[in-house]
C-alpha cells in the first residue's frame, strides 16, 4: 500500500512539475520536528485496565506526540508548491522498576502529499495555508525486558490508515536559498484494524470489538527549507 500510494503521487508530481516547468522555481527540500496531541483512548484505557489489575499505576496516559520528518516537493509558480513527505511520530509510555522495564511504544510511519499556498507580497516573510493527505502506517509495540530473569520480547502491531490535514504556515527567508518555516493544524489520522500476527487486536469497550490506534490532534512544527 505504501509503494503503490507514492508510486502514483510521484506520477502525479512529475507530470504536474513537467507541465509547469516553464512557470515554476523548481525543487526544494525540507526538514522538520514538532509536537502533536493525540488521542489514542483505546490504548489509555487499556492502561486502565492494566494499572487496575497490577493493583497501583504501572503506565501513565498517552497525550502527545513528538515527530520528525523530510520532504520533497516543486515550487509549481510563485505562490504554490507541491511536494511528497515522511513524518516519524513517536509517543509511549514506560514503566521500569527492580531490573523489569515494560513500555508501550505507539510510534508510527505518515506518508503524505501536501499542497502549500504562499502569497506573494514581496518581502522575506510570508503567510499562507496547506493541506496534505496520504497515509499512516503502525510502527507500535509492546516491549517488555527483565534483566534479572534473563527475558526480553516484543509483540508489533500492524495496521494502517487514512491522514489528512490542514495547517496555516509561515516561512521566512534567512539566507541564498534557504529558508525557516512553521505549520501549526489539525491532523486526522486513525488506524482502525490493528493486526498481530495476522490476528485482529480486539477492544471489549469498542462498538465494534476493534482496537483502534487514533493520531488525530492538532500540531506544531518548525523546520528548515533548502532550494538550490
């Protein structure tokens, strides 16, 4: 799913940079990290469950997220680019104690193509709108380790969504070809199946028995972009 999805996004980006070539400021490349609020309350409640029957608090709610990511994109005329991205998401929660370390990691993969719109007013700074959408895919674990007995183990969940997003951005020209940005939006990103070992995972307080993993939040971001 993922190949086939950016197999046809990059289809798509070089067939548009290829028709608007003669207009555009060609390729550019960006790096960014922020912070997101999600809202992953399947997995919240489990802990609950855990905490009650461990008889005290073992692992402590999931909030937020930090993420990290690359993107490429064309610069289609002077006031809108287009472009295909990764983001890393991390968020977990741990709990370590006598040698016995058990942590829940609910990192995951986002795939995306984005659309940013830029006025031109002529100066360094400017202001615009985005929007991106793609897919996000699990890269969540349970990993438990007991040094003192000598076992380790890890179960990964498997599983993939829809994501969609818009954001306000702002990007300041700092140097030749080089510029600092920053998206602050709202992202929807949810796995409804989650898989392991080509089992579903189900969740006895869902409607329909189903575990799910829910990304959604709002976010900020800061990151730097390169144009040569």
């Amino acid at each position: 799913m993922k190949r086939l999805f950016y197999s046809m996004a990059l289809i798509s980006l070089i067939s548009l940079a290829g028709s608007t070539a003669a207009g555009a400021g060609g390729i550019f490349f960006k790096a960014h990290g922020g912070i997101s609020s999600i809202n992953p309350n399947d997995v919240n409640d489990g802990f609950d469950r855990l905490n009650e029957d461990a008889g005290g608090p073992l692992l402590d709610h999931i909030g937020s997220a930090l993420d990290a990511g690359l993107s490429v994109g064309f610069t289609i005329s002077s006031e809108l680019e287009m472009g295909l991205g990764y983001t890393r998401l991390r968020a977990g929660s741990e709990f370590s104690q006598d040698g016995y370390h058990l942590k829940f990691d609910l990192a995951a993969n986002l795939y995306d193509v984005f659309v940013d719109y830029l006025p031109a007013n002529g100066r360094k700074v400017r202001f615009g709108a985005g929007a991106n959408a793609g897919m996000i895919q699990s890269a969540a674990a349970w990993q438990f380790d007991d040094s003192v007995m000598g076992e380790e183990w890890e179960i990964p969940f498997d599983g993939s969504g829809f994501l969609f997003s818009g954001y306000g951005l702002v990007e300041a020209e700092v140097a030749a070809n080089w510029s600092l940005y920053g998206q602050a939006g709202f992202r929807h990103a949810v796995i409804n199946t989650l898989k392991v070992e080509g089992e579903i995972v189900l969740n006895p307080d869902s409607l329909d028995d189903k575990l799910r993993f829910n990304y959604s939040g709002f976010f900020l971001r800061v990151g730097i972009k390169f144009q040569p």
